[in-house]
C-alpha cells in the first residue's frame, strides 16, 4: 500500500492530496435540486425569539440578563458551561435588539429532542447593535488570541455536533496538526445549507479556513468537497485564486459522492488516507475537522467581530412552495421558517429537522432553531413512504457492503434480538455511527438504526446496573464481613479479657485497635505457646 | 417489536425481498429454457408439480403459525426453494416423488426452524438429499423421451448397456414426449399398467460427469471399439448449453446485485484448480478434465443458485469466501472419491454446517479497530505566526 502511495505521490507531486475509495456508502437521491434553485435569503427579524441557552448534555448556565431588561443585538445573554473535556464556556448573543419577556423550557430543534431553558426574546424591530470590533488583519493575532475572540463570538460545530470551536483549538495545542480539513462534504438528502454558503460565500468561507488554519497551526489546509457539486466547486476555485487568499495555501479535494462521506473519520480515512483508530480524537493523529459553517462563523466572528447569532438552515419537502436556504436568526421558530417559504399546513404529514436519513421527527412546529439545526423538511404525505411492515432477516448482507464501519449489521440485529452483550460489543455496536445506509439498502425493512439505538440504551442501562450492583455488593459483603467479626468479637470477648486500647492515637487507630489488637500480644504468644505444649503432649501421648 | 417505527431514516431504496426472489426466478429462467429444449418436458411438470405443493405446504405453515398468509406468501421464497428443488429432481419422476420432496422442505427444514430467515439448512437441498437417500433409484435415473422401435438394448461384455440404433428419440418437445413426460409424473392417468423402466434411460443420467464417472476406463474404450461412443450422445452438448445458461443467469444475478461474487467465484475456482491438478490425462481419465466439471455438471447452479441462498450461507464476506472454498473441495471430492453421484446438495448442506463457525470467525476488521499504532506526526514545522 506504502509502496503504491510513494508511486502515486511521485506521480503526482510530492504533496497532491487526493481522495481514497473508502468502503461502504450509498448513493440515495439527493433532493437536493428544489432547495438550491433561490439565493439565500435572510430572514426578517420575527417578533419572538426564543434563544436555547441548554446544553444538551448538563452544565452550567450563568444568566446574564433579567426578564424585563431591554438588550441590544450582540449582547451576551448567558454562558453555558460544559464539562465534557475540561470547562469549556460558550455564550449565547441577542440575536436582535429587544426585551426579554421570559426565562423557561421549550422545544428546540435539536436531535435530543428534549426540552430546553430557552430565553424568550420580545424583538423590538430596531436591531439596534452593540459596536463591534473587526479585527482587519487577522494574521497579526496569535492562536490564543484567536481562540479567545472564537470562544466570545460562542461559536460552535455547525456541522451537527455542537462541539465547540475554541475547544477544538485548544486540542490541537496540544499536538501537531498536519492536516486542517474543511469539510464540505454535504452528503445527506435534503441538506444543501453548505453548498449554498459556498456558491455565494466561498471567499469568507476560505478567509475563516485559513484564520482556522492558522490558530491550530496546521501544515495544510484542505477543503473537501463532493464532486456532485459544480456551483461550489467553481466558487471555492475562483475563491481560492482571488486575494484574499494569501499564501494559496487551502487545498481543494474533489470526494466521490456517496454517503455518508462527510462523517468525520470516513472523511479522513478518504482524503488523507490515515485511519482513526476507536477511541482516539482525530486531532492525537494530527487532524482536524471543521464544517464549512463554522469556518464562516469563524471568519465573521474575528473578520467582522461578529458573535455568532446566526446560521444556515435548508427549508425544504415537498410542501412548501418555495425551498430555500435562509441565514436564520438563532430562536426563529420553525413555524415562522416555514410561512416564509409559503406552507400548506393542511397536507403537511410531518417535520423532519436534520436530512433525511439521520433526521429526527420535529416534536413541534414551534421549536426554536439552534446553532446546530442544518435543515428542517415539511414533509407531504407521499414524500417519504410510511414504513413497510418488517420482514424477517434473509441475511442477504447488502447491510454489511455499505456500512462505512465496516459492521455486520445483519449480525448485529441477530444479537440485539436476543440481547447478547457480550456478542454486541465484541461485533463493534458503539462503532455504529447511526448514519442509516443499512437501513436505506434493507430489503426486509427493518429498523436496523433504533435497533441499534435501543440496544445501546440497553447496554449502557446494564453497565449502570452493574455499577450499582457491585457497590452493593460490596457494601453487602462488607457488612457480612462486619457482623460475623462483631460475632468473633463477642466470642473472644467471653473468652479473654479485653486489653484497654490506647487512646493516644487517633480514632483510625482506635479503630485499628478494636479489629487486631483486641487481645494484645502477649496474651496472644502464651496462649500459642500454651496450645501448642498440649499439641505436643498429646503427640507424645500417642507416640507411647 | 413493532414494525412500523417512525425514526430516521426516512428514505429507503425501495427494494423488498419479493423483489430479489423475482429477479432470481428470472435469471433461472434461461436454464429452465435450456434443459426444456434438451430434456423435454419433464422439468416443467416437476416445476409445476412442486410449486403446487409448495405454496399449499407454505399456505398451511403459515396458517399453523398464525401468521399472515398473504403477506408471506407473496415474498416469493417458497416459489424459489421450489424451482430449485424441481430442477434438480431427475424429470421423468412421479409426483409423489416431487410432493415429498417440497413439502418436506417447506414444512420441516424452513418453517419448524422458524420459517423464512431462520433455516439453518438450504431447504431444496434438503429436500433434493432426502429423497436421494430414501429413493436412491428412483432419483438417479434420467427420462429422456425416446419410442422404443424393436429389441431390447444390447449390452456389451462388460455389462454396459449400449445404446442401439433401433431406438428412436423422440422430438423433445413434441406432443408425444409430452404425454410420456405425463404419464411417468401421473402414472396412475395411464389405462393399463406400464412398465417404467421402459422409458426411463438408466443410462442417461443426470450428467456427463457422472458418466464419466460411472463408467470405468475398459467400459469405456471398449464401448468405443464398438463404434459407440458415450461422448458421441447429444446430452454433453445439452449440459454445456444447460449451464452455460445458469451461468449467464448468474452473471445476471450478480449485475442486479442480488447475490455477492464472493460465493460462486469462490466455489468455481476451488473447483476449477481442484480439477486441474488431479487430472492427470492418460493415465487416471477417471478425474475428468476441469472442464467437464464446470460444464459437465451442476457446477453452475449450484454455485450461482443454491449456495448463495443468504440464509443458509455464511454472511461475511471473508467468511463468504471460505464457505465457497469449502462447498468446492465437497464438490469435488464428493464427485471423486465419494460414492454419490453428483454432490452439490451434500457440498451445500456442509456448508451450511460451517456457516456459523465462520460467520463468528471470519469477520473483516472494523473500521478503526487493530490498528497498528502509529507513530506521532512530525512536529510541526511552520513556526506559529506571532
């Protein structure tokens, strides 16, 4: 393999990226055509905003405003506080001038589905702004200067996770990054939110990737992208050639279209050829991943002193009558989204927020957007097809071709069915990166990803009641342990008298004191020497 | 669990399981076709005969079972097991033959296992392997339509029947053959008692490779000096067409991605090297040329057809690979040195054996797991800008 790489490079040039075959994938109908055909628009400022300030998995909110207080647009609002790898703090910014009415949980569109504290913001329609500070030549700045201006601005992966960008950085201190890689692999149906950033931003999109590239210290910048993709690719072209450009030093690889290519490690493994292993975070092998958003979220935030109060959303389905993608105010709610793009709300099935592969069913019309809701879809009652009953698994293994893990799912739906642990972990179900391409190739349609999904619930459930389990266990047989040494205790008591522990030492000692010393030495060794004189006399006895 | 769960994903490629067993019966068809035209009509009554009893069998499991007849049935897996099955049943056998056959797959290797998906065992080998061991004559002996002139066959020294010129073959597809076919399926439509030996051939049998086999190299050169030649008959030019249909049916299984590569190209070059190095030309002809293993046989479908059945066959692709490794070397040595007469349902049915063992075993490498690791990067060397 080594050896053809050498060969390739030589042919190429010494440095030449270029995309591997990577292993699985399918090639579902894009969808993507309705979406891309207007610009994006901005939305209009609605009268009501409500701003998710939860973090999905705990932490800390610190509020900084009161209900009743009047903000002006760029104003922080709250800081959230994760705790996932070190304290990380990300604020949340007014998206509009305006007052906050109040302070309590409702629906976001976010994939957790689960309700959040959200600040309830009455905009008051001047958008008043706070001052901001652009920073004109960003390359004078430092990398934890940088850092610092991203994590103010409270930006976030755009791309779905949510993880955040200063942090991202503040790994990538801490070891040499060869490969900074802008994912543009925008491989879902449906989602057309990065490709249509590029068509019209690509410049800022390449500043923010080279600002990127230069606070984590990257040897290389490459932005990947589909080859499906003509508009964006001509965009980054001429983006790349133009000035702002400096050091032409971002890259631009072609990928083959196929999803689930823009799934970080797949992604990877496609374009540098280098494998994660489980368990690792790409950056210990010298990479990292931003999204396309977060790199223009990262070019307005120090560019333009921009916090983040925004993002790109695809609107899409068959019901509405104008698709499009908007550059949405954080808190707009989707309701709001789909009377803009003309809804009629009588045929809608259902709301799909994500594509529509790894999308979840949209609890309400009335959830707020986040910072990491990338597309919502007002699906008609004959766009997705109600699911067919399930067959029984024929183990054909078109499953297995195309799970870019390289998973048996087949086998892995035979072991969730009887809940072997045991044969669920050692078969890899938390490599399982739920990206859906087994369930898409199905023939008996089973619903392999919540399968899967339970199972994992399952597994981690048992590790809890193991946990649990063997705390009380322990606690059990330590009070076994307690009770049968009272027992001895209570025996040796009758038998010897007690020696008086000494109170000089503390109470561990005492403590000490009461379980070995209990009959003190002395006492001990005559009464071993005693035992020990009738042994052998008896001995003897028996001898003669 | 229920089956309609409303989570992502929402799209789906729209394939369903009666789809892959239709497009199996078509690439089936053009085998079908062949041995038709070269055997007459004895396949399509036995097709016929089984398909009869293997939806009533299905129907009546299903309703044992308490599950929907109609949804089930309409999966078309029961149509498969039995073309399969008929195909491989000598044509010119009686009904009841057939019947037994079918419905002992149906209703005990796939529905007492759990049904459809649950089979341990490839149903219409089990079957075909049933039959063979409880009605050894009965399914050795090829019908192939002929009208008896005069005389009776002559046999030469050796005890080998020769075949005469005072017997006439019948036009395969003509009406008379057809109402012999009739009659050997139906006995009991006839009007006086007939006797069957009179129209099945003994030595016309399944293939020109178990002729080959049969038939011992003095039987040979002898029937030769006698101006007979067993390989001057037509059914070796029949079996080459036969199977380079199912072949055909086969590459067109692979290019609509029903079935893997791994499985067939994994029995047919196990076979293929098999063959060439025992044969040995000259001196132990007995092997037979690799050739007339592939061509000569029921190489093909069984490669393409039987052994890829998903539910029966290992499901790994590495493990894929030595399932069909281990159905060649059966293949082989049961054709060889074993005492049955071809020896696809047997190679098959050991398969099916080792199919869990390697499902466990066999596994390709997750993505990110056993990885060597891997040495650090180089420390950067662009200095970070002030």
């Amino acid at each position: 393999m080594s050896a053809l790489r050498q060969l390739a490079s030589k042919f190429f040039g010494s440095d030449t990226v270029f995309a591997r075959r990577t292993v699985g994938g399918i090639q579902p109908l894009p969808f993507k055509e309705d979406s891309l055909r207007s610009r994006i628009m901005s939305t209009p400022i609605p009268q009501q905003l409500t701003i998710p300030i939860g973090a999905a998995d705990g932490g800390e909110i610190t509020l900084l405003v009161d209900i009743g207080e009047q903000v002006s647009k760029y104003q922080k609002l709250a800081v959230i506080s994760i705790f996932t790898e070190g304290v990380s703090d990300v604020p949340v910014h007014a998206p509009t001038s305006g007052v906050i009415t109040s302070i309590e949980n409702s629906i976001v569109a976010d994939h957790s589905q689960q309700q959040q504290l959200c600040i309830n913001l009455a905009a008051d329609g001047h958008d008043e702004a706070l001052q901001l500070e652009p920073q004109s030549n960003y390359s004078l700045l430092s990398r934890v200067n940088i850092a610092s201006l991203i994590r103010d601005a409270g930006v976030i992966g755009m791309g779905g996770a949510g993880f955040p960008a200063a942090d991202k950085l503040r790994l990538c201190g801490e070891s040499a990054i060869e490969f900074l890689i802008i994912n543009a692999a925008e491989c879902e149906p449906y989602i057309t939110a990065d490709e249509a950033l590029l068509r019209e931003r690509a410049e800022k999109v390449v500043v923010g990737a080279e600002i990127l590239k230069q606070a984590s210290a990257a040897r290389r910048c490459i932005i990947a992208i589909e080859d499906t993709k003509p508009d964006a690719i001509d965009a980054l072209k001429q983006a790349l050639k133009s000035e702002m450009n400096l050091d032409q030093t971002c890259e631009l690889v072609l990928i083959p279209s196929k999803y689930p290519a823009g799934s970080e490690r797949q992604l990877i493994k496609c374009v540098t050829g280098i494998e994660i292993a489980t368990g690792q975070h790409p950056t210990e092998n010298g990479i990292v991943m931003y999204n396309v958003g977060t790199a223009y979220a990262v070019y307005e935030a120090i560019v333009e002193g921009k916090p983040c109060v925004s993002r790109f959303t695809t609107l899409c389905g068959q019901e509405l009558k104008t698709p499009k993608n908007f550059e949405v105010l954080i808190g707009t709610t989707a309701d709001f989204l789909f009377e803009l793009c003309g809804i009629e709300t009588s045929n809608k099935q259902k709301s799909i927020l994500g594509g529509s592969l790894m999308g979840s069913e949209l609890g309400s019309d009335k959830a707020a957007i986040c910072k990491t809701t990338n597309c919502l879809i007002a699906a008609s009652a004959d766009e997705f097809q109600a699911p067919q009953a399930e067959q029984a698994c024929i183990r054909c293994g078109f499953c297995a071709d195309v799970c870019p893990s390289k998973l048996l799912p087949q086998q892995l739906l035979a072991f969730s069915k009887t809940a072997d642990t045991t044969q669920l972990l050692e078969h890899g179900l938390f490599d399982c990166i739920e990206c859906g391409a087994c369930d898409y190739v199905c023939p008996s349609h089973i619903p392999l990803v919540s399968t899967y999904k339970e199972s994992k619930k399952l597994i981690a459930t048992r590790r809890q009641d193991l946990e649990h389990g063997s705390y009380w266990q322990q606690r059990f047989q330590f009070r076994q342990y307690r009770v049968k040494k009272e027992k001895d205790q209570a025996v040796s008591r009758k038998v010897a008298v007690p020696a008086k522990p000494t109170l000089a030492a503390g109470p561990a000692v005492k403590q000490q004191n009461k379980k070995t010393d209990f009959i003190s030495k002395e006492q001990a060794s005559l009464d071993i020497a005693a035992a020990v004189a009738r042994v052998k006399a008896r001995r003897d006895e028996k001898n003669q | 669990m229920s089956g309609l769960v409303a989570g992502a994903p929402f799209q789906h490629s729209g394939r369903n399981i009666a789809q892959l067993m239709q497009t199996l019966l078509y690439a089936l068809l053009p085998g079908i076709f062949a041995s038709l035209w070269f055997f007459g009509f004895g396949i399509l009554i036995n097709i016929a005969i089984a398909i009869t009893f293997a939806v009533l069998a299905e129907a009546a499991m299903l309703r044992l079972r308490n599950r929907d007849i109609r949804s089930h049935l309409s999966d078309r897996s029961a149509l498969v097991t039995a073309l399969l099955f008929a195909i491989a049943i000598p044509p010119g056998s009686p009904w009841w033959l057939v019947a037994l056959g079918i419905v002992f797959a149906i209703v005990i290797v796939k529905h007492l296992y759990g049904g459809l998906g649950q089979n341990p065992f490839n149903p219409a080998m089990c079957g075909y392997a049933m039959l063979l061991l409880a009605f050894p004559l009965a399914m050795t002996g090829w019908h192939i339509p002929f009208e008896v002139i005069t005389g009776p066959l002559s046999v030469d020294n050796l005890g080998t029947p020769i075949l005469t010129a005072e017997r006439e073959f019948l036009s395969q597809l003509s009406w008379g053959s057809f109402k012999q076919a009739l009659l050997l399926a139906f006995p009991f439509a006839a009007s006086g008692a007939i006797d069957i030996s009179e129209f099945v051939d003994g030595l016309a049998m399944a293939t020109p490779l178990i002729e080959f086999k049969m038939a011992g190299k003095s039987a040979l050169l002898a029937a030769r000096e006698s101006g007979a030649s067993l390989f001057a008959r037509e059914s070796e030019t029949a079996w080459e067409i036969i199977n380079i249909s199912y072949l055909l049916g086969g590459l067109f299984l692979l290019y609509k991605r029903v079935i893997s590569w791994h499985i067939p190209f994994a029995i047919i070059a196990t076979v293929f090297i098999l063959a060439a190095l025992f044969y040995a030309p000259g001196s132990v002809a007995i092997y037979g040329t690799p050739y007339l293993h592939l061509f000569g046989s029921a190489t093909m479908i069984g490669a393409f057809f039987i052994a890829t059945d998903p539910v029966s066959a290992a499901t790994t692709r590495p493990g894929k690979l030595v399932y069909g490794f281990i159905i060649g070397v059966s293949i082989y040595s049961i054709r060889v040195w074993g005492s049955y007469l071809d020896s696809i349902a047997f190679a098959v049915l050991f398969g099916n054996f080792c199919a869990p063992i390697l499902d466990q075993y066999c596994r390709p490498r997750i993505f990110g797991h056993g990885l060597r690791s891997k040495s650090k990067p180089l420390p950067n060397e662009v200095p970070v800008k002030p």
